[in-house]
C-alpha cells in the first residue's frame, strides 16, 4: 500500500498536470528526479529483500498486494570460445554494414554469389526526452 500522503501529493501533481498548471516539462524532469530516487533506493533494499524471501523457503509470501517469489536471473548464453561463432559472427558484422550500404544507395554485388545486396531496412523507436543534469 502506497503511504497516503505519498499518494496524495502524486494525485495532486497529476491532476496539476492535467489541468495546465504544471508546465510538462517541469513536470517531466521532477518525475524523472523522483523516478531515479526511487530506483537508488530499489537498487538499496534489492540484495535485502532477496535474502527476507529466501527465509521463506517454497512459503507463499504475499506483502502490500503483491505475491513474491524467488526468481533466477535471465540465461547468458557466452558462444565467444567457439572460433566457428565468432567467425560467423564476423560474416554477419560485415554483412549487416553491406546491407546499410545498400540503403545509402550503393550498389553492391555478394562476393561469392554475384547477386545484389539488398539494403537493409532503417526505422526508429518512438521519439523520446533525453535528460542532462546540468552541473
């Protein structure tokens, strides 16, 4: 459960948003700042509350609406000790530069086929604020 003031002072600061009297950008580099604290502190309490769960063992835990469980880190697959990958890794590196040669208008040929390399094709992500803490 969020504390109540805490949910109040974001209820209002949302509500100030909405109704023009906040300007966004102001709005967006505070929420950013309060997004980073909260991070940090995630970040501080992370390597705690791994070993609380652990303490548990298979016990459903259940704390503030959430259920918690113990997870394992994502799979790293390291393929970098085969020669054979890195090889190939190399072919791809090298095909992909082609490839967006292709794109600025090159006309390239495929050394071992002959055909023609088509370009590769270019899009973006959605556009995006990028903040700079300005010391």
């Amino acid at each position: 459960m969020i504390h109540p003031d805490i949910y109040a002072t974001l209820s209002n600061f949302s509500e100030a948003i909405e109704q023009g009297n906040t300007n966004p950008l102001t709005a967006y580099t505070e929420l950013k700042q309060l997004s980073d604290m909260i991070a940090s502190m995630m970040d501080s309490v992370k390597e705690q509350a791994i070993e609380e769960r652990r303490k548990y063992g298979k016990e459903e835990v259940i704390k503030n609406g959430f259920k918690i469980e113990l997870a394992n880190g994502r799979k790293i697959w390291n393929y970098k000790g085969s020669q054979r990958w890195q090889q190939l890794e190399a072919q791809r590196k090298t095909y992909e530069e082609l490839m967006q040669k292709a794109y600025h208008g090159a006309k390239i040929a495929d050394a071992d086929t002959g055909e023609m390399i088509e370009p590769a094709e270019l899009s973006f992500a959605s556009d995006t604020l990028r903040l700079t803490p300005i010391k």
